[in-house]
C-alpha cells in the first residue's frame, strides 16, 4: 500500500476546518483500522497502529488531538454557539 491516499496532519487539519466552515453538526475520526479496500485484504491505515505494534499512534493521531483541543477550548465554545 502506498502512503500517497493518506493524508498528512496539515490535510487533516484543513479537512476539518472546511468541513467546520461548511457547518457539520459533529466529527467522526476512526482510530484503528476498520475495513479492506481491496481484493488482496489490504487494510485501510487509522490513527493507532494494530495491536501487533501496541495501538502506538501514528504523527496524524497528534494532530487530531489537537483540533479536539481547539473545540474543547474557546473556538469550540465560539462554533458550537453559532
């Protein structure tokens, strides 16, 4: 599987905030893998690594928690309020 169909911690932070300013009533992010993609039982890469690397979180999973941050702080207050 090739990284290129992953996105980085600055798409995954544009991501949400298009999504935020198009007005979503919520965010959902899969932290472990949750589906095959393909015939050959390739998985789709999450947030946390498999049980077989001790669920270590991947750079991106940081960058998640950051933005749960913000909504948690005055900017999320701010949004929700809108």
């Amino acid at each position: 599987m090739t990284r290129n169909n992953l996105p980085n911690s600055n798409e995954i932070n544009a991501e949400t905030m298009l999504a935020l300013a198009h007005g979503v009533h919520g965010i959902f992010y899969e932290d472990y893998y949750s589906h095959l993609f393909n015939d050959k039982q390739d998985t789709v890469r999450a947030l946390v690594a498999v049980p077989e690397h001790d669920y270590l979180p991947y750079p991106e999973w940081y960058q998640v928690q950051r933005i749960a941050n913000r909504m948690k702080g005055y900017f999320g207050q701010a949004y929700w309020t809108l």
